[in-house]
C-alpha cells in the first residue's frame, strides 16, 4: 500500500518489514509454514526510484537480489528460527503469474517468486528443507498458475520435494 511507504525511504520500509517479520517469527510459532516472506517487494519496487531499477536492469541483477544484500541479515535470523523450529518456508508464485504477458520493459513490475531465488538458496545453505507452494489463487483459473516456474526454481536450487501439511502433520512430496 503506498501509505506504507509514505514518510520514509523505500529500503527502510523494506528493512521495517522485514524486522516487523522477524518479531512475528520470535514471537508465536503456531504456524506450519511461513508464506510471504519478502511480499512486501511487490509493492516496494512500484515506489522504488526508476533509476534505480534501470540501473539494477543494465547490470542483469534482479530487484529481489538487490533487496535481499540489503537485508541479508534479518532474513537470516528468520530462516534460522523457522528451520530450528520446522517451520516450512512457501514460495509463493502470484509475481510471476501476474507479470506474465506484462510488458517487460516496465520495470515496476515484480517478477520474482516470493521469496526470490536468494533467499530460498540460503535457507537451504543453512539446512531448510520444508517447502511449500502457494499460488494466492483468489480465483479457480489461478490454482496452480506458475507452479511450472515454481519448480524449475526448487530444482535449481537443490530441492527435490515440496511439502504439504495434514493436521499439522508435515508430508513430503516429490517435485
């Protein structure tokens, strides 16, 4: 929501986000899987500057990438207590969805899972294995809608399962 944004920099709207993540985390652990960790990128990059984004654009280095360096740190500690815990972390495919057939050459466009390639590289670097997948279907026709992408992404990543939970209980599926 823009109002988010309003009265502070786009990167410490990021950072506030992202800590404000990092207390829910610490704080209740009632949850199986954590969906939405970087969500906030979707709308950031839309008030980001667009020289910014031109400049992350020429160097091929996605907006995602870009943010996550800059909050490196909190996004450790949240992964570090969800894998403590096995807690899964979802990788979410609404961006991709809703990007494709968008003209690329808007750059304020989010076109990355959530969270991005980085940070699901690093929370299988420090021994994450629970993955979810989630699509934000708020329609029938967006059930599974860019879970092809979703894949490709896991498997490059090391992954070869995704999980799922019944009463709580976790399930491993293969990719």
């Amino acid at each position: 929501y823009p109002d988010f944004f309003a009265g502070a920099s786009v990167a410490e709207r990021v950072w506030d986000y992202f800590a404000h993540t990092l207390d829910m985390v610490q704080r209740y652990d009632f949850f199986q899987s954590l969906g939405h960790l970087d969500y906030v990128l979707r709308y950031a990059i839309q008030q980001e500057d667009p020289e910014l984004l031109s400049f992350l654009n020429r160097k091929g280095q996605s907006y995602g990438s870009y943010c996550f360096a800059a909050n490196r740190d909190v996004i450790e500690e949240i992964l570090r207590i969800l894998i403590a815990r096995g807690t899964a972390l979802e990788v979410n495919t609404q961006a991709i969805a809703k990007a494709a057939g968008a003209d690329s050459s808007d750059l304020s466009i989010y076109r990355e899972t959530n969270p991005g390639r980085d940070t699901i590289l690093l929370y299988r670097e420090l021994g994450g294995r629970k993955i979810t997948i989630g699509a934000d279907a708020h329609v029938p026709e967006g059930v599974g809608k860019g879970f092809d992408k979703a894949e490709a992404l896991l498997r490059s990543c090391g992954f070869n399962s995704y999980t799922t939970f019944e009463k709580k209980a976790p399930v491993v599926h293969p990719l």
